[in-house]
C-alpha cells in the first residue's frame, strides 16, 4: 500500500508533502506491523491453551486407554485386595494422579491433587457415571463401580499441572512482548530507511544542480543558468540564483566598464591637460630664448599663451562640472521655465560671437514650459551649439533648431550640416571623453566632456537624449523633457 502511494503521488508530491507522508507512514507502519504481530501471538495462544486445545487426537486417545487400562488394573485389585504397586508404576509411567473414594470417604490418593482438580472432580460427581472432562489442559477420566456391595468413585487426572500452566502464558506473554518489539524496531529500520531514501531522493538532485551552478558561477562562467522545470520548493531558489547571476553579471560588466571608463577619463585628462601645457611652455621658452624678437610676434605669442591658458581652463571648468553632476553635488535651483524663450536668450546672447566664427543659426520654437535649472538648459544648448561650432568643416555652417510639442512631451531637435560622425560612434557620443577622432590628436575641438554633461543634464531633468544622422550629412541630437510639472509643492516662476 505504501509503496502504491509514493508511485501515485511521486511525480506530483512536494518536499513538504513528502515530508507530511514520511511522519504519518512513520507512525502507522511500526503500529500496523506491531498490531499484526500481536494478534498473530495472540491467536497462537488462544489456539493453544484455551479449553486444553493443543493436545492433538493421539494424545487424546494415549490418556484415554491408558486410564482404561488402569481403571481396570483397580478393580481387579480392588475386587481381589491385590498389591498395588503395579498400578502405581502404571499412573508414574504415564504422569497420571489417582483418587479412589468408597462412598464418601477417600481410601487411596496417589500424586498431588490441585485446586483446579477438585474443581474438575466436583464437575464428574454432577455427571455421575463414567466422564472425561478437560480444562486449562488437565484432563478428568471418573469411573464408578460397585464392588462387593460398595460404590467406588475412581478419578485419574493428566496434562499440565496448573504451575506448568502459569509457567506457560507467562512465557508466551513475554515471547509475545518480545516479538511485539522486535516487529516495532525492525518496522521503524526499515520505514525510515525507505521513507529517507524516498524524501532525500527529492532533494539530492535540485542540490546537485545548485552544487554545479554555484561552481560554474566561482569558476567566472557568469553566462551558466539552471533550467529547473519541477513545480517544487527548489524552483523558487533555482529562479533566485539566475537572477542572482543576471544581476553578478550586470555588476561584473558595470564594474568593467567603470574601469574602462577610469582608464579612459585619465587617459583624457592627461592628453588634453598636456596639449596645451606644452603649446604654453613652449611659447614662453620661445619669449625666454628670444625667438619672437618683434613686438607683433611677442604679442601674437602671448595672444596664443592666453588662448592655450583659456581651453586649459575650460577643460578644468568642465571636469570639474562634470565630477560635480557624477557625485549630485551640483547645485539645482529649478522652476517653472518657458524653454523656448531660454533657448532664444542663449542663441541671441551669442549671435555676434556665433557670426564671427562662422555658425549661422535659425530657430523654430513652439510656446513649452517646462520644471528645469535654467543654468541647466542654458548649459544644455550652449554645449550641443558649441560642438557643432568646432567640428564645422565649412566656413559657413548652420545649424537649426527646432522646439515643438507632443501629446507626451517637449521634443527639442538640434541639427548641423557639419561632417557628421560614423554609426558606429552614434552610440558613444555622450561617453566621457568620447571623441570621434580615435588619435584625439586635436583638443581645439573639445576636451570630449560637453556632450557627457549633456547627456547628465537632460537625464537630471527627467528626459532623454539621442544622435541621429542628417538627412544628408551633419549631425542631430534629440531631447525629449517632461511637460512643465510643478514639483515638491514649489511653484516658483523664473
């Protein structure tokens, strides 16, 4: 029965349930079997003790000729006052006790009379004639005779005395007990054995899984996932560990790339920190040594020492703006600010400048409002405008700008007729220090921060940022910014 349980539910059971069926079946089986012991000893006993049921049919017939046999040795010997002795060697051979009563009065005794005797006697004298009587195993054969005139009573009695008896149910008391015991104790070797094998069964394979997981994951294969398909305690903790190893790898390939990063951020640094430290050592040894002899050539030196100075300057401003953004140290005073107006401010503030270098610049702006730092938006335009400005390759290039509204946001578009970058660079204009230019051979054209502090700003104000390519060349950058929302209960205009 209990292994047709375990086939019914071993495709289905959980750990709990097994474990629910192992405690029950531990209790059951041991009583189960204890109980078919007991009634098996039992019924044995019953079988052979009650009602003297154990002395088979020759014994039966053995007591039965041999009290006729010495029933009759008595009345010869009785009739004729024969010696005795032969009839006492008769009832020692065959483990029998006699009494002979004349009347009422006894006149020969022979072996020890129990109480149990006299119990059977008692039963023979209300019968009256010849009987056998048998009871807890002693057997009663009476017999009257009457001889010369006299009414002889003649009881021989056989079988277990009363003791031997007791002796008896004690020892199959105790035999009982003991295989009553020994049935428990093997019942519960034997369940437990089965039942742990069956319930270690259901958690030796899901550990083995783990086991193999959690060394391929140490071993640095971060791509290694459990397939689990059982619907069972472990399958959570299976689920748990790949996510456990999706978020390693993220971290691994975060940590990777905060590496790379540092390496690139102090590669950057340096050259773009040394190109100009050099230009300027080099023109003030120049003034030193005497090489610009001529006022004009002293003065274009030192016009070009304050240039080198000036980008040096602005390359420290910008990191250190950036670090600023990076570690949220960076000072925020929003509000609620008409973006097309701010983008208006900052093209006419520089159109004189932006004329002088070549960057012509025409705007398409929609009324939108938005919750931003105007320094922040400023600094926004000012960047993506300055970047198309370096990078222009013809001597007049344009830009347009363009700001309208959607049903979900502000979209600004910027857009140059510069000379563009690769698509495999699209992705990584916002890194730091990213230029398009591997050598990086030429700082004039940005310390390679200005679009990474665009990318921080936009992302501090809520919205997104992305290139694209133009239509036929040049370069587009998109930023989509939340509609204007009053936040933290501030309500302020700019």
């Amino acid at each position: 029965m209990v292994e047709w349980m375990v086939r019914k539910e071993a495709k289905t059971v959980t750990i709990k349930r097994r474990l629910f069926w192992s405690n029950i079946l531990m209790i059951i089986v041991p009583v189960l079997s204890a109980a078919l012991v007991a009634v098996f000893c039992i019924g044995f006993i019953w079988l052979s003790m009650v009602n003297g049921v154990g002395l088979n049919l020759t014994e039966q017939e053995s007591f039965d000729h041999a009290c006729m046999v010495i029933t009759e040795a008595i009345e010869y010997t009785l009739e004729h006052n024969s010696n005795v002795s032969p009839i006492q060697a008769l009832l020692e051979s065959n483990g029998l006790t006699l009494r002979i009563r004349a009347g009422e009065e006894l006149i020969f005794e022979y072996g020890a009379i129990q109480a149990s005797d006299l119990e059977l006697i008692k039963a023979a004298d209300f019968l009256n004639g010849e009987s056998t009587i048998t009871m807890n195993g002693r057997r009663l054969y009476a017999h009257e005779e009457q001889i010369h005139n006299i009414e002889y009573a003649i009881y021989l009695l056989g079988g277990n005395s009363e003791a031997e008896t007791t002796f008896d149910l004690k020892t199959a008391f105790v035999l009982t007990v003991l295989f009553v015991i020994f049935a428990v104790f093997l019942s519960i070797l034997l369940t437990n054995r089965f039942l742990t094998k069956f319930v270690f069964k259901k958690i030796e394979k899901p550990l083995d899984i783990l086991s193999d997981g959690v060394r391929e994951i140490r071993d640095g294969n971060l791509n290694y996932r459990i397939q689990y398909t059982e619907k069972d305690e472990f399958k959570p903790v299976c689920s748990d560990f790949n996510e456990m190893a999706d978020r390693l790898k993220q971290s691994v390939e975060l940590t990777q790339k905060q590496e790379d990063s540092r390496r690139e951020l102090i590669a950057g640094i340096s050259h773009d920190i040394r190109s100009p430290l050099t230009s300027i050592q080099a023109y003030v040894e120049g003034l030193l040594d005497g090489v610009a002899k001529t006022p004009a050539k002293q003065q274009l030196y030192l016009e070009t020492i304050k240039a080198k100075a000036e980008n040096l300057a602005h390359i420290v401003s910008q990191l250190f703006l950036f670090s600023q953004m990076e570690l949220g140290e960076y000072p925020e005073s929003p509000c609620m600010l008409r973006l097309d107006q701010a983008i208006m401010d900052v093209v006419t503030s520089n159109k004189e400048d932006y004329e002088k270098k070549g960057l012509a610049v025409s705007m398409e702006l929609e009324p939108a409002e938005i919750y931003a730092d105007p320094l922040q938006v400023r600094r926004v335009i000012t960047n993506i405008l300055e970047n198309s400005l370096k990078y222009k390759e013809r001597e007049k290039g344009k830009v347009w700008i363009r700001l309208e509204l959607t049903e979900q946001d502000c979209q600004l578009t910027i857009l140059d007729d510069g000379p563009g970058v690769s698509e495999e660079a699209l992705p990584h204009l916002f890194d730091v220090f990213y230029r398009s230019d591997p050598s990086r051979q030429n700082s004039d054209k940005g310390s390679g921060l200005g679009l990474a502090i665009v990318a921080n700003a936009v992302r501090r104000m809520g919205g997104t940022v992305k290139a694209f390519h133009g239509v036929a060349q040049g370069l587009g950058i998109c930023i989509n910014l939340p509609k204007g929302e009053v936040k933290h209960g501030k309500d302020t205009d700019c």
